[in-house]
C-alpha cells in the first residue's frame, strides 16, 4: 500500500496499513527549502519543487497547496502589492461598493491573476508524484472570499445589519468559488479543501453559519462534486464542536479538526461518517516547541485516533520557520505508532 493508497482507504472509511500523514502546511516548507515567500507564490515551477522535495524528504503521504487568501480578489483584478520577502498583500476591496458585483460576474475568474499559475503547480506536482502521494488542491470558501472582497469586518457587519444584502454577495462568492474549483480539475488533484477560517464559531455565531454558510456550503460541496471532484473538503479553524453536524451534514468527505478540539470528542461527534484530519498545535508544538514533545504528542495522537478515519495533521497552517527537525519527529512517530 502506498501513500496515496493509504489515504483514499481512510477516505473511503476503510482501515490502512497505518494512520496517513498529511500536514497543513506551506510557507514553512519554503523557508525550510530556502525559497522566499515571494518567489514560492508566483512561480508554479518553485512551488512545486517546494512540495515534492518535501513529500520526498519528511514522507508525508500527501501534500496540499495554496495560493493563500487573496488569490480571487486578484483574479478579478483587485489592486495587489508584491514583495520578495513576503507573500501576495491585498491593497483594494472590489466590493467597498457592493454595486460592482454585476461588473466582476462578467470576468472570468479563473484566468485572472495567479490562479493559473497555482493550477499549473498543482499539475506539476500531480505528475511528479501524484501516483503515489496524494494532492490537495486549497482553495478559498464563499466567507473567505467575501472577506477579502468586502472587508472583514464590513461582512460581518452586512451579515448582522442588512443580512439580504449580504447574501447576494455571499451566494456571488459561492459561485466564484464553483468557477475556480471547476477550473482546478484539470490539475488532477485527488481532492479539493475550501478554506473558511472565517467561519470559525470564533467569528461568526453557530446560528450565523445555520442561517448564511451551511446552505452555500451545502451547494458548494454538491456541486464541485456532480463537477468530477471525488473528495471534497472543508477547514473551519478553532473550536467547531458547535457546529460539527452542520460541516458534516454539507456532505464533505474531508474535515479538518483544529487543536482547540480534543480528538476523541471529535471522533466521538463524527461517529464515523466522514474523514477527519487534525489536530496538533502548529504554533506552540511545531513552531515552538522541540522534538521531544513533538514526538510524544503525535504518538498520543495516534493512540487516540487509532483505527478510526483519521489523517494526522496539524489543526491548522505550520507557520514559516518552523524546524526541519520538527516536522520529522511528527512523520517518525506517526511511523513508530504503526509498529
């Protein structure tokens, strides 16, 4: 069996040969490969060297890449500053007047910006080792790209005080999110992630997300997979105990657990119905801790999740500068659990 295996067989609710590791993680692998920020997001070549170097030297068994939280603003032509040293920055909101929106349904999204460069690395690495490992494809969620097409805290605020308006803007952003995802088949990723940090019971109310996201999530999942995507996804970050049925009821094959939810009461809310994939701490163990605690920590974990359908992780993105040293001991003990 190997890695891709490995993976689809927890997908499928199937037990493997040992619990699959997959990180949530980027620009460390960068700085750990000695490429800056600014070249790791614009040049789908060094991307994708990045995540196949990494597969191969730490032994995940599978990678995901992203283009980070700006990519469909850019893509529909928002003002965006660039820097050697540090990823993409966002300096417009095309929507600070909502009364745009007709004119960007007219762009096609997925030709704009660096987009195509992403589906590019994604293809280069599904080629270079995707008949053994397996890739995700990360893309953004219909309140992310709200988010950065609004502003923050003014969806929040339209959520809260002119709840219709918000929802033209959010059902637009859904359907941004079925175009770039339609689009990113062609890479021939294994799967497709929506990341929906804003989410997060952190930010918005569990009624909130009932009332705005569990129907355009809902739609989005139903969709991407009548499109030909086999597995798709979601990551919400912090404590989503409160809404774990409503992620799970939008049909994903795929959620992630962040560390502010213990495992066993994840796996104990799951049940078994989808695949779950979490939860170490990527700041205070990766970042900051050493390879002692990495190591009994991740063995925890695996005694924890043992035979149940679950992918090591961490909860949520590894920051850059993370040490080589730590994320090895989180693929050795994930191997030593195994026996």
């Amino acid at each position: 069996m190997n890695s891709r295996d490995r993976i689809q067989h927890i997908l499928a609710g199937q037990p493997g040969d040992c619990i699959p590791v997959l990180p949530i993680v980027h620009t460390a692998l960068a700085h750990i490969e000695g490429v800056p920020p600014g070249r790791y997001f614009t040049d789908s070549e060094i991307m994708a060297q990045v995540a196949v170097r990494s597969a191969q030297r730490f032994g995940f068994d599978g990678v995901q890449l992203t283009l980070g939280v700006i990519a469909e603003p850019e893509a529909l032509g928002a003002v965006v500053a660039f820097s050697p040293d540090s990823a993409p920055v966002l300096k417009e909101r095309l929507l600070a007047d909502p009364g745009r929106m007709d004119a960007l349904r007219k762009i096609n999204i997925a030709s704009g910006g660096r987009l195509p460069m992403f589906q590019q690395a994604v293809s280069r690495v599904v080629k270079g080792i995707g008949d053994h490992t397996f890739v995700i494809s990360t893309l953004r969620g219909p309140l992310n790209i709200a988010a950065q097409l609004r502003g923050v805290e003014q969806i929040l605020v339209d959520m809260i005080e002119n709840p219709e308006a918000a929802m033209k803007i959010l059902e637009f952003t859904t359907d941004l999110a079925v175009q770039v995802a339609h689009a990113s088949l062609a890479s021939g990723a294994h799967a497709v992630m929506f990341g929906e940090a804003t989410c997060s019971p952190n930010f918005i109310s569990p009624r909130m997300y009932r009332e705005f996201m569990h129907p355009l999530h809902s739609r989005l999942i139903r969709q991407v997979k009548a499109m030909g995507w086999k597995t798709a996804g979601l990551h919400v970050c912090g404590d989503i105990r409160s809404i774990f049925e409503d992620l799970v009821s939008t049909g994903v094959d795929l959620l992630d657990v962040d560390y502010q939810v213990d495992a066993t009461e994840a796996l104990a809310l799951n049940q078994g119905r989808v695949a779950l994939r979490g939860n170490l701490d990527p700041s205070s163990l990766f970042f900051l801790g050493d390879e002692k605690q990495v190591h009994d920590q991740t063995l925890e974990l695996c005694r924890q999740v043992h035979s149940s359908p679950w992918i090591l992780s961490s909860g949520c993105d590894i920051p850059a500068g993370t040490p080589a040293k730590n994320l090895a001991a989180f693929v050795k003990a994930a191997h030593q659990s195994a026996g």
